[in-house]
C-alpha cells in the first residue's frame, strides 16, 4: 500500500540549448572543474518544483580524445547534465558559422553577408549542412535519455532543426521550441536560403513559443507566405495537424536579486559606490558586447545630451560595462574599437582633470557588483537596436525599489511590451530622442518615478522566470492532450 508521505513522481524535463549552463575546465587527462553558471534559465528551471530537470547541450570545450569525454560525462551528470560532444570542425561551420553569422544578424534585422556574393553562398550551404549535422548529433543525444513522458524543451535559434530530427525517431515525444531572440519579419525571414526547411522542422514541434505576440505573428506569417500553410488563432495547420505557436514571455528570478541587496557584500559595494560618485547622477549601461545592444548609439545619444545640456556635465555619470563576446570575430573587434574611440572622443571633449563623464569597462561583473550598481543607478539606458526581451531592464527594476530611479527602454526590445507603461521608450536610431528623454529621466519628478516604478516593479515581480517555465511545460503537456483527443474524434 502507497505511504503516506508518498509524493507524486515528478515529470522529467529534458532542456536541450546549445550550451550547458556550465563552464567546463581539464584539470588532467580524467579529471574537470565544472562551475554552474547561475544564467536566467537556470533559475527558472530550478525554482520549478513540478518536474525534475535535466540539460543536454555542449559543454562550449572541445573533447577529441575518449578518456576525456567519458570523465566529462561523468563529472557533467552530477550536475544533471549531459554533453553533446561537436568536434571544432562542426562548432566553426555551426556554430560561429550559420548560428551566428546568419541566423543571429538576419533575426536581428541586420541582414545576411553581403561580403562576396558567390563564397558566401558556397560557404552558406556548407554552414547549413553543419548545422543539420550538430541538430542530429543534439537529436542522438536526447533520444539515448528519453524515456515515455518526458517533456523535451528545445532552446534557441541553434537548435530549430531539432524538433524535426526528435519526432523523426519518435513521433509521440512532446517537443517544445522556444526562441529567445525576436524572430523576424516573414519578408526578413523569406531572403534565407533555407527558409523553408527551418519553418518546416519548427513546425514538427507541438509548441513553438516567442517571447512577444508579434514575434509569434511574424512566424506564423512567414509558414503562411512561404509554405502556404493556414495560420489560424491557435497556431499553424498542415493536413489537418495543428502547432500550437504562442507567446511565453520571460521574466528573472527578481527574488534573487532582492534577497542580494540585503548581503553585506552588496551593501558594501553600494557604500562604495555612492562615495565615489557623491553629486552626480548615475546612468547605467549593461550589456554583451554586441552589435544588437546599440552601444555606439547609445553612447552617441549621451554626448548629444551634454552638447545640448552643458549645465549637466560635471553632474552626471555614464557607466558602461559591456562584457566582451564573439572575441574572435572581426566584426566584434571591429565594434569594440569602435565603442573604445567614441568614449575616448567624448570624454576628452567634456572631460575635466577630476571627472570623466563616462567609465567604460570591457568585462563581465559578479553578481554582487551588478546588483549594488543597479541599487545606486539613477537612469538605466536600454538602447538595443532589436533584442528578444532583454533582462538587464528586469534586473534593474528588480534592485531599484528604494531608488525608483527611471528605465530608457528601445521599443525594439521585447520588454517593451511589458515594461513600457513604466519606461520612457525610444526609438534608439533617434540619438536627438535619446537626448531629449535622458534629460527628462533625470529632471524627473519624484511622484512621475514612484509610479512608473510601481507599474514596472510589479511586473518584474510577478511574471518571473519560474513563472514563465512552468507556463510553458503546462502549455505544452496540455496541448499534447488536445492533440490526442483530436486525433481520437
Ligand atoms: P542576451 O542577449 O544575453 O540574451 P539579456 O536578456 O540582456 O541578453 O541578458 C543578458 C544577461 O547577461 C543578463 O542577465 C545580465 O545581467 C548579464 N550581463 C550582461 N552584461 C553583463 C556584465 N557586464 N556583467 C555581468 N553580467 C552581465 C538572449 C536574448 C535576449 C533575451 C534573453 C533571454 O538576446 O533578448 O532576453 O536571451 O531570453
């Protein structure tokens, strides 16, 4: 007979991204360091008590030899995690090949290489075969863990010939997708060579999820235009089989962060903090390195502000962190040099022997250092030029219930569907807009940032990342459900 304090098993969740959230360091031939890294999925999926999580990804090091790829494995599965072994080969044509020289610019609307027309055409089928090839060996790996009633979650804009190449093997699997970046205009996504095969394999999943309703739209209208599939209210239909498509916002772990503005580390950091910039307001930049985040536009629009409002020059501070990513691609070099020459341009320009009004730093922050500068942050400058969501503006809400200090949100990032009641939104190509809204973020009133706070604060506070996971994987298992009822009819 069942004991009492029996619980109900939990459904296994298996999430396939392309990296594992860890990093992997080879201490010998057999032995590795791992360090969890704590991203925004991590602690959405852990804060989920419904189902038991397990990862299946690339561990983002390259293992050619068996010794090695067994001890990973083993040192991985302490963790809960399962690696996809991609020899470089496979990660340069995949990986910084098709994901992120064609995908990521195109979703972000910055286009396919035009360099030279012929080799990249020659170069992009060769890329498209890599990343066929990665998704199977991603596939081959999910299938050897798979056991009846898993959930498997498919992540991102690596892994969209996945959901295609699972239910290959096993039609009754339930296969989720989710894309984290925006996904496209149907007359962006049309210019892709392979846009049809991608639409199709998407379409294989039983849930395809965005995280705005006009991302969602635009796919659904890309499988109407270029497939001359039925988009209908629920999704997308073919031959009577219908994909769920909806839109699954994320949000963060913002008790995390809460909880962190009590530590004495953090109140430490801020201490420092407000000594070393006593009398000026602090504006506030966090992002990748990237072309997409809109730095140098960003960066621009402050000196355009301190050209047209001189009196504000020794009286504000822009601070800058940017961590460095894609290091070896030149286009990112390229943007880094760029970032570097506007900063030291304007700060030479409005500079003074004691103050600079922009500190520019090139590196990642812990935790604790980001959480205390967000706390101190009068205005924070979101400026992406397109961006799936966005989570710096959720942090920054998060940590700034004291201050109520005020969001500068670009309408092209996904948060402002959410967040822009709160914010003040802006067209980040608008460097003059830019000017004019820091301006009135930092003469603000304090009843006007006490309200648009509230609206964003109670936000970030209740469509958190565990919130958004667990509506997914309900989502999804209930979708299965209705299919099978269909089918039964
Ligand atoms: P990203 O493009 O990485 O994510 P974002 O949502 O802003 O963008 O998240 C970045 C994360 O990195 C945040 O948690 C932030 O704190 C951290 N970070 C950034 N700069 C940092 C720094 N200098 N030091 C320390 N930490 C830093 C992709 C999509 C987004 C989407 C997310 C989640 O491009 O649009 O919001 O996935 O779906």
């Amino acid at each position: 007979c069942e004991k009492p304090d029996a619980r109900p098993l939990r459904q296994r969740l298996l999430v396939v991204a392309n990296r594992l959230p860890v990093s992997a360091v080879r201490k010998g031939e057999d032995s590795w360091s791992l360090e969890m890294s704590a991203g925004g999925l991590v602690s959405a999926l852990l804060g989920v008590k419904e189902f038991e999580a397990r990862w299946i990804g690339w561990a983002g090091v390259n293992v050619p030899d068996e010794v090695g790829q067994k001890a990973l494995t083993k040192a991985l599965g302490e963790k809960r995690c399962i690696p996809v072994f991609l020899d470089e080969e496979i990660v340069h044509r995949y990986y910084n090949g098709y994901c992120n020289n064609i995908l990521w610019p195109l979703f972000h609307y910055l286009g396919l290489p035009q360099e030279d027309r012929l080799a990249t055409t020659r170069s992009f089928q060769s890329q498209f075969e890599a990343y066929k090839k990665a998704n199977q060996m991603f596939a081959d790996v999910v299938h050897q863990h798979y056991e009846e009633g898993d959930v498997v979650w498919c992540h991102d804009y690596h892994l969209m010939f996945l959901p295609k190449c699972l239910k290959e093997r096993n039609n009754n699997m339930k296969v989720g997708w989710f894309l984290h970046t925006p996904f496209p205009s149907s007359e962006i996504h049309r210019t892709l060579p392979s846009r049809s095969d991608l639409l199709r394999s998407v379409l294989a999943a039983d849930l395809v999820g965005f995280h705005t309703y006009d991302y969602a739209r635009h796919f659904v209208s890309a499988c109407t235009r270029i497939l001359g599939l039925e988009g209908t209210p629920e999704g997308v239909e073919d031959q009577g089989r219908l994909t769920r498509v909806a839109a699954f916002p994320i949000g963060i772990d913002s008790d995390r962060f809460i909880r962190a503005l009590e530590l004495p580390q953090v109140q430490e950091h801020i201490i420092e903090l407000k000594e070393r910039f006593a009398g000026r307001k602090v504006m506030l930049g966090v992002d990748r390195l990237d072309m997409i985040k809109g730095i140098p536009q960003k960066i621009l629009a402050f000196e355009k502000f301190l050209e047209e409002y001189p009196s504000w020059c020794d009286k504000v501070v822009l601070l800058q962190i940017a961590v460095p990513t894609r290091t070896d691609v030149p286009e990112y070099q390229k943007l880094t040099s760029q970032v570097h020459e506007i900063v030291g341009r304007i700060n030479g320009r409005f500079g003074t022997l004691t103050a600079v009004p922009i500190h520019h730093l090139d590196r990642s922050l812990d935790f604790y250092a980001l959480c205390a500068l967000y706390a101190v942050t009068d205005v924070a400058l979101v400026t992406s030029l397109r961006d799936g969501m966005n989570l710096v503006s959720y942090e920054f809400v998060a940590c700034q219930d004291l201050k109520k200090g005020v969001l500068i949100l670009s309408e092209f990032a996904g948060a402002a569907q959410s967040l822009g009641a709160g914010a003040i939104l802006v067209n980040p190509w608008n460097i003059t807009e830019v000017a004019d809204s820091i301006r009135q973020a930092l003469t603000m009133t304090p009843e006007e940032r006490e309200k648009r706070h509230q609206h964003n604060f109670v936000h970030v506070t209740t469509h958190t990342a565990q919130e958004w996971a667990e509506t997914f994987v309900s989502e999804l298992n209930d979708t299965v459900i209705e299919a099978q009822l269909r089918t039964r009819q």
